[in-house]
C-alpha cells in the first residue's frame, strides 16, 4: 500500500462558530483518522494545519493501526464437480435429484443447496440409474415411471433423507406405453396410463403403495381418462393428470384434465375446439402444469389455454378453463408452470405472468436471462425458491424465482466445500 501526501485541509469546512485554531484540530484528527483507516500515520503541523509524511503523529490523540488477526485469508477453490448432460430432476426440500453425467459418466445425482444458493454434489449414486422425475407418493415416499426396451418399472424411492435416498422396490408393470410417461399420486396410490395391449385403447391405473417395499398389483379404473387412439402427450403433477391429442385431417385438438382419487377419476376439463375457427388457435404444440394450474401454449402467437385443476367454482368469472392473452413478445414460448406463474421465453428473456386468475393474468417485473446458455431451455424441476433449466448441452442453471438478472451456469462443488473466509484485515 502506498501512501502520498495530501493538500492542506480548508478552514471553511469546519462547523460554524468554531474558533479558527479549534477548526484546525477537528480538521487535522479527522485527516489523521482517514489516514489510519488507510494503514498510514502522518506527522500533524497543528500550528498552519499542513500534514507531511511521517512514521509517527504527533497528536496525542492518534491510535496505532489495528486490524483483526483473527480473520483467515481465503483457501484456493477446490475443483468443482464435472456435472454435465442433465436430463431429468426433482426438488425435495433444499435437495436437487437429477439424472446427469459426472465426469462423463452417467449417475443419480444429489445436490444440496443452501441458502446462498450454494450447490454441493451431496451423493453420487449408481443404485438409483435413471429418471429423476419424482412424484411425492407419501411423507419421504417417491415414485417414478420408466420404461425402455424391455419395458415399464415402477420404481418407490425412500427419500426421508433427502441427501441419502434409497431404492424401496422395483416393480415390473405389464402393457404397452406410449409418448411421456406421467405419474400421479393421490393418498399413497400412484396412477398412469397404459394400454393392455397395442391394438386396445389406454386405460388408467392404480397402484397401492401401502406397502412400499411391496407394491399392489395395478388395478384399472373405470374412466374414459386414459380411453384413446392416435398419439396423445400425458402430464402429471401432485393428483391432477392432464393430455392433449395431436390432430390430424379433420381431427380437431382436444385437451382434459382430470383430478385423481383411489378407485376414481374427476374430470375438470373436456374440451375441443377448431384450430383454424376465428381466432386460429392452432395445434397445441407445448404444455406445462402445476399441482394447481396447466397452460398449453398453441400455434397462436398471442392466446394461451389456462386450466385451473381445482374446476369451475361456478363463479362465470372463475371458470375451470380459458383463453388468455401473453402479449409479452410475438416471439415467445412456454417454458414452465411452477404454482400460479407461467414462465415463457423471449427473445429479451425469461419472463412470468401469473396466472392466479385465469381470466386476468398479469405480467411480473420478473426477467431473467442466460447468456451463456447454448440452444434452447428446458424445465428441470421448480420449487418455490429457484428454476432448474437446462440447455441444449445439457449444462445446469439455477434460477431464483424472486430475483431477476443474468444467470450463469450453476456450479457444484464436493460435499466438503466452504466459501472462502473473509481475508484479513492484516494483509497489507
């Protein structure tokens, strides 16, 4: 640290009524304070006011330089975890469960998140190898869907630990699955849809997870919910099920949405409409649901179709279903739900209407952008503190729902990592 001298101070700085030699002393010690706080002593001329540099002061007033030897000088950053290639994940409390590569090696990965946002790569896991889609079956109880080549599984995850997670069971399930796969869950039953065979149409399934280690056999319901030909896209959050066809020739679009139960399936909405009719909705290209609201974003530029999952109150003015306007940007998409905010992309960023009320929703100030982001967004997970989104490249991004601003990749660091201690006040 290097220190210079500095000009007289003016007399006419000092509080009114102030001798002139008493303006001089209270300008001089605090001269000589900012010095100090500068790690630097001068020597104080008390009879013109002039300061020069000195190893001492001669105001008797002055203090030696102090500083807080008990601060330790930060450590180097440790490597942080090589976490690429996400796929799939689930917020359960402070935890992030994904499907993803470390060190290019695919793995069910837990990160912790503290409350700075800090992540640390809290388990590894080889046991749990798959979708990290998890749908909340029970207090610390967690299911999953999945299906390959030799077919569908269900899989009860005990998460009563979240940083600890563990494989309860593995349960074949017997027909034929088509597009997404999604799960509901409702009073430790779990649903999904399933055709008994190719050539018959879809019917909904239960299964009771009253004994988690020991799944019941599925058992069908009695519900056109699941009841179609043709291709069909399926969503699922908390108890609400949700799918959309997609139409062709003559076909029109169709959208439902049902609210599930043990032995039975609520419908809330059921509904068609022409995609060329006169306000030219379009296909349905895109969808997204929370426990409480599902938007479907069509090939309209502006118009969006809102379902709320709780149905019709029976108030015109709070109706089960709408279509409503984002007129944010022409150039715009959905990107996720999380609660009663619907997420959309735009060439300026990543803006959120909420849509608490259907009929009325209303843009936020909330504006987020990525900039090192490579290719499209996708929804992760949500909870209600951040957005998990992922690129094309498959590179993690957390982003804060209350915050806006630019967002950079996320970075994980090993379980044992600490931020670095404030440096000393000692080092110079």
């Amino acid at each position: 640290m290097t220190c210079t001298d500095s000009p007289a101070l003016s007399a006419k700085h000092a509080p009114r009524g102030a001798s002139s030699a008493a303006r001089t002393y209270v300008l001089a010690g605090l001269f000589l304070a900012a010095l100090a706080a500068l790690g630097c002593a001068g020597e104080i001329n008390v009879e013109n006011g002039e300061t020069t540099s000195g190893e001492t002061a001669t105001d008797p007033t002055a203090t030696e330089e102090t500083c807080d030897p008990g601060a330790v000088a930060p450590e180097p950053d440790p490597a942080p975890v090589a976490l690429t290639g996400v796929q799939s994940g689930c917020f359960i409390g402070n935890t992030l469960h994904l499907e993803a590569l470390v060190d290019d090696v695919a793995h069910y990965v837990v990160l912790d998140i503290d409350e700075e946002g800090i992540a640390r790569a809290a388990a590894v896991l080889d046991d749990l190898l798959g979708s990290a889609s998890l749908t909340e079956a029970g207090p610390g109880l967690f299911a999953r869907l999945r299906a390959d080549d030799t077919g569908a599984s269900l899989d009860v995850i005990d998460a009563a630990e979240p940083t600890a997670p563990k494989l309860l069971s593995n349960t074949p399930l017997p027909g034929t699955f088509d597009g997404d796969l999604a799960l509901a869950a409702s009073q430790g039953h779990v649903f999904y849809c399933a055709r008994p065979s190719p050539e018959e149409k879809g019917k909904l399934y239960s299964v009771d997870l009253a004994d988690p280690k020991l799944p019941a056999e599925p058992e069908s319901i009695d519900t056109f919910a699941c009841y179609f030909y043709g291709e069909n896209t399926y969503s699922a959050a908390g108890a609400s099920l949700m799918h959309w066809n997609h139409p062709t020739g003559n076909y029109v679009q169709d959208a439902y949405l049902y609210t599930l139960s043990p032995g039975a399936a609520k419908n809330i909405v059921d509904y068609g409409y022409n995609q060329t009719g006169v306000h030219m909705y379009g296909n349905v290209v895109s969808a997204a649901m929370s426990e409480t609201r599902t938007v479907l974003d069509a090939e309209n530029k502006t118009l969006f179709l809102l379902l709320d999952s709780e149905g019709s109150s029976g108030d015109p003015k709070k109706p089960s279903f709408t279509w409503a306007s984002f007129a944010v940007s022409t150039e715009r998409h959905l990107l996720t739900v999380a609660d009663t905010t619907a997420y959309l992309v735009t060439p300026e960023g990543l803006r959120a209407y909420d849509i608490t009320d259907l009929v009325n929703p209303v843009l936020t100030g909330y504006e987020a952008t990525f900039p090192e982001a490579q290719g499209a967004l996708r929804a992760i997970a949500t909870s209600p503190r951040y957005l998990a989104l992922a690129d094309e490249k498959g590179t993690l991004f957390l982003a804060p729902r209350d915050t806006s601003g630019p967002v950079a990749p996320l970075v994980v660091h090993g379980p044992e990592y600490a931020p670095p201690a404030k440096p000393s006040d000692c080092d110079d």
